[in-house]
C-alpha cells in the first residue's frame, strides 16, 4: 500500500491532501478523522475530518486537523503526521523538517 501526504505549510490552518492505493482490497472504509499531528516539542492537534469519495483501490481526499496550528507549529524543528491504522499498519507516520 502507499500513502502519500501533501501539506502546503500554513502556519494557520493544517490541512493534508492525502492519496492511497493498493493492489489488493478495498480502501474505502478507511477513516482518517483519528489522524493525529505532533511536534518535536509535545503539542498536537486531533484530525477534524476526512473527506474523501470511495474509490476502491484508489482513494483520495482531505484530511483538516481542529484548531489553529500556531500552537503546535512554532518554534517546531518537525511535524509528524500520525496515521492509524492504515493498510495494516497500526501507525503510520510521516515527517516534515520545519528548519535546519
């Protein structure tokens, strides 16, 4: 299975445009709103929704965390998007370097 994570960067609203596929069942009763972002420095926001159309194979949407980022966000060295329970994988995480 791959997953793919695009975050534009806003400092304000944190929203992921998420795309996965797989080769071998369904993904569309995978729910992403349990999603969670963490920093380097212990602040975290909850996932807010998933909005993404079934797609079987292939499936694609957004996924917005609750709150303003700033919180979590500044001052970080990295942001972590936890995903749970995806394809197996109890979690799943993807990083993002904020400064060297």
């Amino acid at each position: 299975m791959t997953v793919i994570a695009t975050w534009g960067g806003s400092a304000t609203a944190v929203v992921f445009e998420i795309e996965m596929d797989t080769h071998s069942g369904s993904l569309d009763s995978i729910d992403l709103a349990g999603a969670v972002l963490r920093s380097d420095r212990g602040q975290q926001l909850s996932g807010a929704s998933w909005a993404a159309p079934a797609g079987g194979h292939h499936r694609s949407g957004k996924l917005t965390f609750a709150g303003d980022a700033t919180s979590v966000l500044q001052g970080a060295s990295w942001v972590e998007l936890v995903l749970p329970n995806v394809g197996g994988v109890p979690e799943r995480v993807l990083r993002w370097e904020l400064r060297a």
